[in-house]
C-alpha cells in the first residue's frame, strides 16, 4: 500500500534491490472520481507518475479496484486478481458441529445475554466507513429486551460507540473486541441475523 512511509520506504527500497514489488489496496474507482479535480491531478500525478513506476504487480481486489488502477494507466498485464480469501468449507463444518452443540447458549449465558434473546452480530473494524453508529443508533430506537447485539471488532469508534450506550443505558449490547478467525464462528452460531 501507500498509506504510511513505511511501505512507500519498502516500495521504494524493493525497486533498488531488484526485488518483483507487488502492491495491493483498496482504491475502489467510484471513490476516486468523487474526489475534486485537482485531488485527482496530484493524485494521478502521485500515484501514476511517480509511485506506480516502482511497481512491478498491481494485485486488485475486485472489479472497482482494478479500474482504478486502470483508470491511472496500469497495463492488463500488470493486474493480478487476488480477491479476499475465507475459508468456507472449514466455517461451515464448524457452524455445523456449533448448531447441534450448546456452546452458543453458554456463550449467550458468559455475555450476559437473555437466554431466549435473538441476536443481531456485527463483525469488522470500528470505523467510519463501516458505520457501526448506525447500528447502535437502530439498535437504541428497537429497544427490545429479547434482542441482544454483539459487536466483534475493534477501531477508533470502539470507545465512541461504548460511550453511547453507557449514556443511553441501553441493555444486551456487549462489545467483545478483536475475535480470531479461529474462535469466530461460536459468533456466527449464535446469532440470528449478522448486520453488514
């Protein structure tokens, strides 16, 4: 990426020690172009100009990603599809043996959750872009005691959203942080409806 000065020093120190430098990021193109015009003329000139000439690969996300680098004059032979992997056949062997197990009602039981309540799960980073207020926020407007949500991940709203429900004192929402993709899918077993 290019979001820090550590990886533009390891792009740059790549390139004079002969190393293959690949660069993966997020860039949708929509995003890009919603930028004004002179963001995109120091971009382009940033980006196109002067740091894509150090990269050899471009390994694009999806199909936003890859007219983004298109869009800054990359070659088709420069691009590599290296989408978001998961496992899926090891989840769904795991929310298989989870569904038959009590596992899910003890971990409802260890969060303080109602029993019997349904859950509504939110998964990822804790930031804008996600928009977990929003979340919070329709959460705070249902108040209803047989509903529980669980937020898994953390981020710099983390503290933001805490303090919302501490001052609205609202009931069955328990922050649990960061959860390894090892120990996830008691997550997905237990809830009842997983929020994007």
């Amino acid at each position: 990426g290019w979001s820090n000065f550590t990886y533009l020093i390891s792009i740059f120190f790549g390139k004079i020690f002969g190393l293959t430098v690949c660069l993966r990021c997020e860039s949708p193109l929509h995003k890009e172009l919603a930028l004004n015009r002179l963001k995109r003329i120091s971009k382009s000139f940033l980006l196109g100009k002067l740091l894509f000439k150090l990269v050899d690969y471009f390994l694009y996300i999806g199909t936003q990603n890859k007219v983004f680098y298109e869009y800054y004059g990359i070659k088709a032979n420069q691009l590599i599809f290296s989408p978001y992997a998961v496992d899926n056949i090891r989840f769904g062997r795991e929310a298989a043996r989870l569904a038959d197990s009590e596992q899910p009602k003890h971990l409802k039981t260890a969060l303080d959750l109602p029993p019997d309540s349904k859950i509504a799960l939110f998964t990822g980073k804790l930031y804008n872009i996600k928009r977990p207020f929003d979340l919070i926020q329709a959460f705070h407007q249902i108040s209803d005691p047989n509903l529980g949500l669980i937020v898994v991940g953390d981020g710099e709203l983390r503290y933001t959203l805490e303090q919302y429900v501490r001052n609205h004192q609202m009931q069955n929402v328990v922050f649990v942080g960061f959860v390894n993709q090892s120990e996830i899918s008691i997550y997905y077993a237990m809830a009842n409806v997983i929020v994007l």
